[in-house]
C-alpha cells in the first residue's frame, strides 16, 4: 500500500472513531460497563478475523507484540471503561471529550521521540486544548475551579481512565511506527482486549443484561466501528503519514458530540461545544506547528 493510500485509509478511521462515545455509552446501558465493553470487543474481534484473518504471529517483531499488545489493550480498558462507568450520558460525552487530548499529546510525543520538526505554535496549540477540556469541565459555569473540581470529585475513576487513555494511546501511536516494521497486530490485539474484558467479568458481580432492539443495533454499530475502525487506523499509522493522522482527527470531539448527543438524548451547553471548539482548535495549532517548521526548513527558490 502506498504512502498516501495508508493515509487516507487511516482518516476513514477518523469518520467512524467519531461514533463510538455514543455507542459504546449506549451499549454499556443494556450490558453494563464492563459487559458491554467485552460484548463489543469480542464481536469486533470476529469481525477482524473474518475480513483480515489471524495474524502469522512468527513474523512479528518481539519489542511490538509485546509492547504494541500491552499498550492497546490498557487503551481500549480505559476508553470503554471510562465511558460505561460514567454517571450519565453527558458525563460520558465529557469524558470523551478528556480522551480527546491524545491528538496533541501524539504530535508532543512525536517532536520529542521521533524528533519531529516543530515551532512553537505546539505550546498555544495544547494549552488551547487544556483550557477547552477545563471548559467542558466547568460546565455552564465555565472555567470555574470549584466546579471542575466538584466535576472531577463526582466520578474520579471515569475521568483517570479516559486520561490514562490519551496518554496511553498517544505513546502507541508513535512507538508502534518505530517497533512494528510492517506487521499489523490489530486482530490480535481485538481478541486480548475482549480476554481481559470477559476475565474481569467473571472475576466480580456484574449487573444484569438489559437486552433489546436499541440495544442490539447500537452493539453492532459498535463493533464495526471499533473493528473496521481501528483496523484502518492501524493501517494508517504504520505506513502512512503519523503527524497528519494525528491532527485530522481534531474534527472528532466536534462530530462525535453531537452525533453522541443524538445518540443518548443528551443535552449539551453553550460552554461545553465553546470547550470542545477549543480542543479542535488546539489540536489544529499543534499539526499547524510541524507544518510551518517544514516551510521555514524548506528552500526557497530564487
């Protein structure tokens, strides 16, 4: 596959990323959290296996079966979970939202382990970010301290997964270009995520299934766009263009707001799109800053 054909193939992932908050959250209502989370990864696993097959693990490299397997599968536990544990269907919309902090995080990574060329148009970009997150957290008080902290006190565990989670998959993102040399563990990766999920399961008391037709359609809305999603994603990052995958995805907090919104019957504030505005535009500012550092390095023609 070409360079620019990964890329492409890898901004498809964009569209469908910007449906799971919605889906996931509205699956996990009927199959609870963790259930939920196990359901959609095993069917997104058979979905893999059918389309792309079971990977010849043998020709894998060591360092990215290891590491790339660890890092994906504690990125999936915290989105899903994040989002299935959240209080509310627009608690999980604003826990999406801090998820959506790993755009500018990967390009940070990028600038400092793959010595990306940047300026310092990145420091206003991921502040910008920060402050949007801090927004939506704020609620329709705004950048108020007290509420972000209330905010934050109500649902600790939601608001660390889907942080951990940005930084976690941030990291994969960068280190997988440099430890995969081709190879792609995404079906691979699906199976021990949905493992983890089922041992966790039946590892504790879980709620009963709440099983009907909404349910079901949005389980399999799920699974595609996880499975389908991530595989062209995976596609992208390992032959394609890494800082602009990265930074097209600015377009999602915007998009999977309010197609979550639509999904859970949530409303959202003035505040809280001002906020994910904000972080669209921060991880603008971030790619916007490798750009301009690669038209100040280019030569000029006389």
């Amino acid at each position: 596959m070409t360079h620019k054909k990964a890329t492409l193939t890898g901004l498809i992932a964009v569209l469908l990323w910007s449906t799971i908050v919605g889906l996931i959250r509205s699956v996990s209502e009927g199959f609870g959290a963790v259930g939920g989370a196990a359901m959609i990864y095993t069917l997104s696993a058979l979905l893999l296996l059918v389309t792309l097959g079971f990977p010849k693990l043998k020709t894998f490299p060591r360092a990215y079966l290891i590491i790339g397997s660890l890092l994906f599968v504690c990125y999936e536990l915290c989105l899903s979970l994040s989002l299935g544990f959240a209080n509310s269907g627009t608690q999980a919309i604003e826990v999406g939202m801090v998820n959506y902090l790993w755009p500018g995080l990967t390009i940070l990574l990028s600038v400092l382990v793959n010595r990306q060329k940047t300026s310092l148009l990145i420091v206003p970009g991921l502040l910008l970010a920060v402050a949007g997150i801090c927004l939506v957290l704020g609620g329709s008080h705004g950048f108020s301290v007290t509420n972000i902290i209330a905010n934050l006190h109500s649902n600790p565990l939601s608001y660390a997964l889907a942080f951990s989670g940005a930084v976690i998959w941030a990291v994969y993102c960068v280190v997988t270009q440099k430890i995969a040399q081709g190879s792609n563990g995404i079906t691979l990766f699906f199976i021990l995520t949905a493992i983890a999920l089922w041992i966790k399961f039946f590892s504790a008391p879980q709620p009963g299934f709440i099983i009907n037709t909404s349910v079901m359609i949005s389980l399999l809305l799920a699974a595609c766009a996880m499975g389908f999603g991530y595989a062209a994603w995976n596609t992208g990052i390992l032959h394609g263009n890494v800082t602009v995958l990265a930074t097209a995805s600015y377009f999602i907090p915007v998009i999977s707001a309010l197609l979550a919104a639509f999904i859970l019957d949530s409303t959202l504030t003035l505040t809280f799109w001002q906020g994910s505005a904000m972080i669209s535009l921060g991880s603008l500012l971030c790619w916007w800053s490798t750009r301009t550092a690669e038209m100040t390095r280019a030569p000029r023609k006389v």
